[in-house]
C-alpha cells in the first residue's frame, strides 16, 4: 500500500494493471534463453509518488494551481536494495568460471565500474545500453561499446515500455523555461 497525495488514499499496488503486467513480462523474460533478472528487496518506507518535473515546475512557476494536477502528473518512485550487489557477483561469476565471452547490461549506473573492469580483463565482451541516459567517464573508459535498443528521446515516449507512455503521442511541454 501507498499513499497517492492527489488522490489522498492508499493504493494497493498488488491489485493493479502494471503490477500483474509486470510481473507477466519479468516471468516471460525470465524464461528466455541467456537472460537473467536481479530483483532486489523493495524498500516499501522509501517509495511513494512523486510530483513529475514538467508539472512540478509549472506549479512552482505559477503556470498551474495544485487544483490542476491530475493523476498522471505523479510517479510511483520504488526504491530497491541489494540488486547492484547482486549483479556484481553475477559478472563476478561468470568471469571466475569462464562461462560467458559477452554481457550485455541494461544500465547506465556507475556502481558496475569495478564488476564491468573485472569482467574486462577477464576477456568478456562487455555491453551497455544505458537507455540514452548519460553514462560516466569511469564507466565509458570500462565497457566494450554501447548499444542503444530503444529510440532515443522523444521518440522513446512512444514506446509501450517507456514509464511516461500513456497510448497518446507525448505532450510538448514548456517546461524549458
């Protein structure tokens, strides 16, 4: 359950669509050859919904009153803990054992410096794909080359994996200001 400040009630996240969504594509993914998932343990104290930038600095501009927002102007903010520990013996791992000569990782966190560092002078190819977030010098100087598999901003708006996709084409935004 989190409390949801528009709304002003607790939402039970079990009981929604994105929930049995996502456990649906992380089943099915699972199952695929050569992929592993780490999930970490959720921090339920450290989650809840979060007011989106565009909105939040139209609002402190005066552009729109609190009686404008609406629900799809907040994100659901879940923190994790453990995951990058557990990647990290994963890389770790399969470089002791020899197991693998390619790692391809989703993500652009340079707390895999060392796991990526270590996995490279072990003779592994490695990959990322930082999903066009900007990624670190340590990190660049660390990995193997980058291979985006999304669209790049905007056009990954219309993705249906994209956090922001909501079936509509993605609203301009004056938030530049």
């Amino acid at each position: 359950m989190v409390y949801h400040p528009l709304l002003q009630t607790q939402v039970n996240l079990a009981k929604s669509e994105l929930f049995s969504w996502s456990n649906d594509f992380f089943r099915a993914l699972s199952s695929k050859r050569k992929v592993a998932i780490r999930r970490g343990e959720t921090l339920e104290t450290q989650g809840g919904y979060t007011l989106r930038d565009g909105p939040l600095k139209k609002l402190c501009r005066g552009a729109i009153s609190v009686e404008d927002l609406q629900e799809h102007d907040f994100v659901l903010e879940i923190s994790q803990k453990g995951v990058d520990m557990r990647i990290g013996l994963d890389i770790a791992s399969l470089a002791e054992r020899g197991l693998v000569n390619q790692i391809v990782m989703i993500s652009g966190d340079s707390d895999f410096v060392p796991a990526a560092k270590h996995a490279r002078r072990s003779g592994i190819d490695f990959i990322l794909d930082p999903m066009w977030a900007p990624i670190t010098d340590s990190l660049a100087e660390h990995i193997d080359g980058i291979r985006q598999c999304v669209s790049p901003p905007p056009r990954n708006m219309t993705d249906p994996l994209h956090i922001d996709y909501r079936g509509d084409s993605p609203e301009q935004d004056d938030d530049e200001l």
